[in-house]
C-alpha cells in the first residue's frame, strides 16, 4: 500500500472521528470501531485505566453521566490530528496469529476540555465485511496538564541574574523536599526512581526512602555474573550498552540517574512502624528510621515501590536437620564456592521441577517479544507509546488463537529435547485455559514459572542437570530431601527456587491489617479488563499508590502516575 494511501485512509477516519467526538454522538463515535473492536484509554476519560472490548461495552462506557453530561461530551475530545512526523506515522501492519489481520495503524495528537489537557492516541485500522475502515484497536492516553507540563529544561546554565550555584540551588531543593515532602516513594529501585524523576518534573516534591546503603544495590548485590535477560534498549535509553546488561553496569546505571535526575533520598532508611493515614487531613504519619535516627513525615501520598515480594519461603518437616547449605534462589551470590558439590533446586546439579514451565529461548524471546519495529536511534519513547496502545487482554486472546505456535516452533528442538528427559512444558496459565506463553506468565503472574533459556535448557538436554520429575517434597533430613513415592536426594546444597510472595502480603506487613483490609486482593496480576491490578493507578485507598514491575512498566506508567498524582494536587481528580 502506498504511503499516501495510508495517510488518506488514516486522516479521513481520524477526521471523522474528530466529528463525532467533539460532537458527543457517541452513537457515531463508537461506529468507527469494528463491532469487537477494542477501546483502551489511560486518563482521558476517567481517572483511571480502562480497556473495553465491543462495541456494547464501549458505548457504555462513553455514554455513562459525569457531571450532569455522557462521558465522551464531559471530557470533549479535539483537535485530532495525524501524528506524521514521527515513527509512529501511518504504516501497515500485520498482527500475529492463523488470522493475520492486516491494515492501518498511526499515532495522532488530540486536546482534552475537561481537565484542560493535551492527550496522543493511536489506532489500528482495518476493512469490516463492507470494505470501510474501523479501528481494531484505539488507544487514548493523556501526556500533559495544560500549564502544569512535564519540565526538562535546564535552570543550571548561565543565565543574567544568577544568584546561586548549581550545588546551592539542589541542596535548597533537596531541604525543602525532606522539610515537607508532597509524595514519599518506599524503594529506591527503578520503579522508585523512575517515578520520583517524573514527579519533579512535574514539580511536585518527593521523596525517596531506600534501605540499602547505595541506589543500585537490589542489582550490584546479586550473583557475578548476572544480566538482564532483555535487550539493552528494553531497559536503558543508554545506546553505548552491551546487548545484555551486566548487573553492576545497571546498578551504576541506577546510581547515576539518580544523581543526573536530581532525585532526593534517603539511603540506609526503612519504614519505622505501621504509617497511618489521616482522613480529615488527607495525609500520612510515617516514622522512617534513618540511619540512627527516626524522623516523623508527613505526605499525602504514599508510593510503595519495594519491588516484587519478599521471598517464598515453603516449610518442611526436617530442614533444620539438613547439614549443608540452604538458602533461597533470591540470596544467591555465587555458585563458585559449590565447585565439585552436589546442588538440588527445588522449583542445574539436580532440579526438582514441582509443576511445568513455559521456557522461552533467549534468541526465540528476542526475535518474537524483544524485536523493535524501528530502526535503531529512534526514541525508547516511541516504542514504549506503540507497544502500550495494544490492549493486554487482546494480545492474549491473539497469542490464545495460535499466535504462540511461531514462537513454539522457533524452540522446537529445544522442547523436544527438554520433552526427551522427562521436562514438562506448559504454555498455559492454568489447565485448559489457553496457551498464553510468556506475556501472559509475566503479565498474569509475574513471570513466576517462566524462563527465558540462555543455556540451562541445553544443560538439562545433555543430561548435566538431572530433573526429579512431579514428585512432591515429604521431608527434609540431615543428607538431602525425601519425596513422598520413598524416592531421595543426597545433595550437599539445595537452593529454593520457589518465587516470592504477592506483593500484597509484603504490603500487610508493611501497612497492617486495617489499612490492606480496605484494597483489592491483588497488585499486578490483569484485572477482568486486562489492565494491570493497582498498579500506578488508583489502589482503592486514598494517598496509596504502587509502583512496580519491570523497566518497560516502569518507564511508560510512571507519567500516567505523576499526572494522577498532580491532578489530585490541583483538586481536578
């Protein structure tokens, strides 16, 4: 197709959409989808994140009263116009799938009425049963706060009427943040920063608390010769990278932002006592102990960014018996001083597998999940924008129709050869559910019973990790662990690669009972709409936020947060 047959396709559907938006026809506007087409929208339209699918559904949705006024004419979408000039100008695409649906897909900028604001959307576009185009798939997503924009500009340089050094005025920023903190942020991990960056470019003060004595050192503390599984530019907007990054690199990487980010924290700092919230006020009391000091604060928000959940832990009859080294896989430092020893993980040596994986290969996962459309140089930002358009719970009903058979048939060999020696296999969340693969293991469970292959695998192949197949654990004694069919393991290490604990119960111990009594069951996980549980978005508590999840989440929802958080600030939300 050519491209000014994409731009004409694109520009007359967006233009009439403009029309029935900023006309409040619903009825019109809910037209230009596909009768299953698919609606998700980050803050345009509510407070919140909603992703809807049919048209039913949408209208309903657009057509519910605020304000004495239908959804769609309350917030009075406009000005839409074709977002040409960047990478995610009108293109062709080709969904994955037996399908393979084709058609039109574009960025496009728009303004929000109520609140004043400036939003960019994109669409993908293709011909129902009488040949007119409709979106398959529209995504809307507010950017900024008319008048209250996401600052980048650089107050340091030489300007007439300086008054101040650059180390003078971050200091008198930094006493006035810890002097009456708008937002305190718990961890100093990526989602931590990230989201403390975004808050001060939007001007509002927070403060970061992180229990280790440098930011990094959640990564720089880890076994030698860890990296991250995902390609560079996944995880840093740093071209000069190595493809994988090693793990001290991305601690310094962390460090650094922070400094560069002029971000204010509190390092060797942990939450001292259960925080209470004060309805009336609409702020917290936290006691945060600082070093050998405890200090009282005051925020009204609470940002709980302490990553991923403690770990799991199981208990077994005997395992204060056992002679040699056990520990969980999440205080692994290095394999190194077991040179020569028998090593059992339970969850390569001998590896107990207690329930099927969904194994990826490294080269697979790169090809199929970790492919950039774009060609090298254009801006992490771009990506972040398109691959946060497609609705979740759609790309799993894709990946559920056969989209997942590519990605089988890439690892073929390797699956055979892990089928070979008794490894079971699963790309299914639960039995009969559909096979989901990877984005829905790290989506639906946060990749728990995932893994993406940079060898093991091969290993497990060639028979030099042994597996101890779908037996469960009875005991432990002072040799190794007994299974209930009477089998043993003799081993001199074992190793719990038994995942972590939800998020939630870290947050009940870290909040109490009352306070988490009052939230969802769950953080991350998808809710009935296929958007992540309280995760940078409203948690069902007033002044309670969650930040987590990995670099990509991170990077993309952080903003959606900082605006939730500003408009509260304003008394707009």
């Amino acid at each position: 197709m050519a491209s000014e047959d994409l731009y004409t396709i694109s520009a007359n559907w967006l233009k009439s959409l403009e029309v029935a938006s900023s006309t409040g026809d619903s009825t019109s506007f809910v037209n230009h989808f596909l009768s299953d087409g698919w609606f998700r929208d980050l803050l345009c339209f509510s407070w919140n994140f909603r992703t809807l699918s049919g048209s039913e559904k949408i209208r309903g949705f657009l057509s519910e009263v605020v304000d004495g006024k239908p959804r769609l004419e309350h917030s009075g979408l406009r000005d839409f116009k074709l977002d040409d000039h960047t990478a995610n100008a009108p293109s062709p695409f080709k969904l994955l799938g037996p399908q393979g649906i084709e058609g039109v897909q574009g960025a496009f900028t728009f303004t929000i009425t109520k609140p004043a604001a400036l939003g960019r959307g994109f669409f993908r576009l293709t011909q129902d049963a009488h040949g007119k185009w409709k979106a398959l798939t529209l995504f809307t997503n507010m950017q900024d706060l008319i008048g209250h924009e996401e600052s980048s500009a650089n107050q340091h340089g030489l300007y007439e009427g300086r008054e101040m050094t650059w180390e003078e005025d971050v200091d008198a920023k930094f006493r006035a943040i810890e002097a009456d903190p708008t937002v305190l942020i718990v961890g100093g991990g990526q989602a931590g920063l990230m989201s403390a960056a975004l808050l001060r470019r939007l001007g509002i003060r927070a403060l970061v608390i992180e229990k280790n004595s440098h930011v990094g050192d959640s990564w720089r503390q880890r076994y030698p010769n860890l990296t991250l599984h995902t390609p560079a530019y996944q995880s840093s907007s740093t071209t000069n990278f190595p493809k994988f990054i090693p793990k001290g690199k991305l601690a310094n990487f962390l460090d650094s932002y922070a400094v560069n980010q002029e971000l204010c924290i509190w390092l060797s700092s942990t939450i001292a006592s259960t925080p209470v919230y004060d309805s009336s006020s609409a702020r917290w009391t936290v006691e945060v102990h600082r070093g050998d000091q405890k200090v009282f604060l005051n925020p009204k928000h609470l940002i709980l960014a302490t990553g991923s959940g403690s770990p799991r832990i199981p208990t077994w009859n005997g395992m204060d018996q056992f002679q040699g080294a056990l520990y969980h896989s999440d205080f692994h430092k290095n394999a190194e001083q077991f040179r020569g020893k028998r090593v059992v993980v339970v969850g390569a040596v001998t590896m107990v597998q207690r329930s099927a994986t969904c194994i990826v290969s490294s080269s697979a996962a790169e090809q199929t999940h970790f492919n950039s459309p774009f060609p090298d140089g254009t801006p992490i930002e771009e990506l972040d924008f398109r691959n946060n358009s497609m609705p979740l719970a759609f790309l799993l009903q894709l990946i559920k129709s056969g989209g997942i058979q590519h990605v089988k048939m890439l690892d073929k060999e390797l699956h055979d050869g892990l089928r070979k020696v008794g490894f079971n296999l699963t790309w299914e969340l639960s039995p009969g559910s559909g096979e989901v693969g990877l984005e829905g293991f790290l989506f639906g469970r946060q990749a728990s019973g995932t893994m993406i292959d940079i060898g093991c695998g091969k290993l497990i192949v060639e028979g030099r990790v042994k597996i101890k197949q779908g037996q469960d654990v009875s005991h432990f004694d002072k040799d190794g662990i007994a299974f209930k069919d009477g089998s043993k393991l003799s081993t001199d290490v074992i190793v719990l690669a038994t995942g972590n604990e939800p998020v939630m119960k870290t947050t009940r111990a870290l909040l109490g009972k009352e306070i988490t009594e009052q939230l969802p069951p769950e953080v991350m996980g998808l809710d009935s709409e296929g958007e992540l549980n309280q995760t940078y978005r409203p948690s069902g508590h007033p002044g309670l936020w969650f930040a987590t999840g990995g670099f990509v989440i991170s990077r993309f929802l952080s903003k959606r947060l900082g605006l939730q958080i500003l408009a509260r600030e304003l008394g707009i939300a």
